[in-house]
C-alpha cells in the first residue's frame, strides 16, 4: 500500500495523500442505501502504482460493511467491478 487510505464521510470521498499529491474517489448518496461512485482521479505523476484500485477497494469494503449498493458512473470503477467479479454490488436499474 503506498498511502493510508482516508474516508471523509462529510465530503463523501476517500482519499489517498502521497506528499503533495493527492488521490481520490468521489461518491454521492443517491438514494437508500445506494451510492453513485462518479469519479477517481490519480495524479500523473503517482499513476501505474494501483492506488485508483486501492481507493476501489477502500469503497467496496465501506459498501459491504454498511449493505449498500453501488451505481458505478465512473468508468474505472465499472471495470474494477466487472473484473473482480463483484457485480451482486450493483443497483439494478
């Protein structure tokens, strides 16, 4: 892991600090118990290192723990889901 991930409940983010960078992921409560993960963002000069896949992970574990279920606007995520076989996390439309 390259950096302590953070979740900001009050700004529905979790973020990843790695001196002056700072990566994110960004979520909005959408409805009950359903959240839209809309964006992540990595900052060049820290990208290749997996840290958008361990903000995934940190927001995939907060889903689980608290039974909610995801609509996976950001495309990165989308990916993530499909790839690690975690489409039950999925609000159907």
């Amino acid at each position: 892991m390259v950096g302590a991930v953070i979740h900001d409940t009050d700004k529905h983010q979790f973020t990843i600090d790695i001196g002056d960078y700072c990566a994110y992921l960004a979520y909005s409560d959408v409805g009950y118990k359903v959240i839209d993960i809309y964006t992540t963002y990595v900052p060049e000069a820290l990208r290749g290192q997996n840290i958008a896949a361990e903000l995934v992970a940190a927001a995939i574990d907060f889903v689980k723990q608290n039974n909610l279920k995801i609509i996976p606007t950001c495309s990165y995520v989308e990916r993530y889901i499909e790839r690690k076989g975690l489409l039950a996390l999925v609000q159907e439309a």
